[in-house]
C-alpha cells in the first residue's frame, strides 16, 4: 500500500526524536515523604516532541500522515511525495503569534484510489519568515505561496516570481496574521 510505503520514507528521512525529559533535582537527604515524592514527580517536565512523522486516523484528522519538519528539510520531504504520486492540493499558513512563529502547512493527496492523504507543516520564525519554494517541484505552488505570501508575509525563497496575487501591489500589510488591526 502506498501509505506504507510513503510513511516509511519519511521516517527514515525524518525519524521521530525521543522525548527530551528534565529529572527532578537530586533527591534531599533522607525522611522523604510521599507528599516530597508528588512534588518530585509533578517537576518531572517532557517536553512535547516538535519534528517527526505520525501516522494519524483519517476518519478522525482528515489525513493520513502528518509529516512536522523545519524549513530546511522541507524539499526532501516533498520530493518522496512527488516520486510516490502525490499532487498537491493546497498550501497556506498558520501564526502561531504566541510562540512568535508562522507555520507553512502543505496538503498532498493521489488521484488513485490507494486515499492517502498527507499534511506537511514547517515553522519559522515570525520576525524573518522564510521557507523553500517548492514550485520546482510541484510548478502548480506558485500561485498557493503567492496568496499564502499576501495573506501571512511567509517569504518562499528561490520563488520565480513572488508578488502579490490577491493584495494591492503597494499592500504592507498581511491581513490573516493575528496582530493585523485595518
């Protein structure tokens, strides 16, 4: 199955990163209580894994693999799609203002009946937001990084030709980011 295959790829591209996890501070000397023992285990931090690949159940997601990565390794990643069959279905953007970050967001799927359908997101950062093109791969993006460059401000870098699609030329604004006031 093509799902298999396709998430395979990706894992060995992109292996999921073990859970970084912070230990208590050493333990105090003895006569310890069980309540000592709460506050030890509650300072236990696991920090939330950022990139990997997740198989996910479309009847509930609405895809099948979500693929996190950062902008760098976005091109591999889009290339084991392209090679397996996918076409792209739409690109926008995300702004997670809180942790000062825009995020990409890559939908793929196959024309076949083979359903697999596949999300790819990338962060940067909010300030200086800048990703790959992946229009030499997939010419169709273009006019998706175009509209998602009006609406967000996430720059694709090496795209042919990066103006606005929907926007007024002299437009300094990008109207989907949350601190946009008209």
């Amino acid at each position: 199955m093509i799902k298999d295959t396709v998430l395979q790829s990706l894992r060995e591209l992109f292996p999921d990163p073990e859970p970084v996890v912070e230990e208590a501070a050493a333990e105090s000397a003895e006569g310890d209580t069980a309540e000592d023992d709460k506050k030890k285990a509650a300072k236990k931090k696991v920090e939330p894994r950022v990139n990997g690949v997740i198989e996910r159940d479309h009847a509930q997601y609405g895809y099948d693999i979500d693929v996190q990565l950062d902008p760098g390794e976005l091109l591999a990643a889009v290339m084991i799609l392209d090679k397996a069959g996918f076409f792209l279905e739409c690109v926008t953007g995300v702004d997670w203002i809180k942790e000062e970050q825009l995020e990409a967001v890559y939908d793929f799927s196959r024309y076949d009946f083979d359903l697999c359908r596949v999300v790819v997101r990338t962060r940067t950062s909010r300030s200086e937001p800048k990703v790959p093109t992946i229009s030499k791969i997939y010419p169709g993006a273009a006019w998706h990084e175009r509209e998602t460059h009006d609406f967000f401000g996430i720059k694709f870098d090496g795209h042919p030709h990066l103006v606005p699609l929907l926007l007024p030329e002299d437009a300094d604004f990008h109207p989907l980011l949350k601190d946009f006031k008209p």
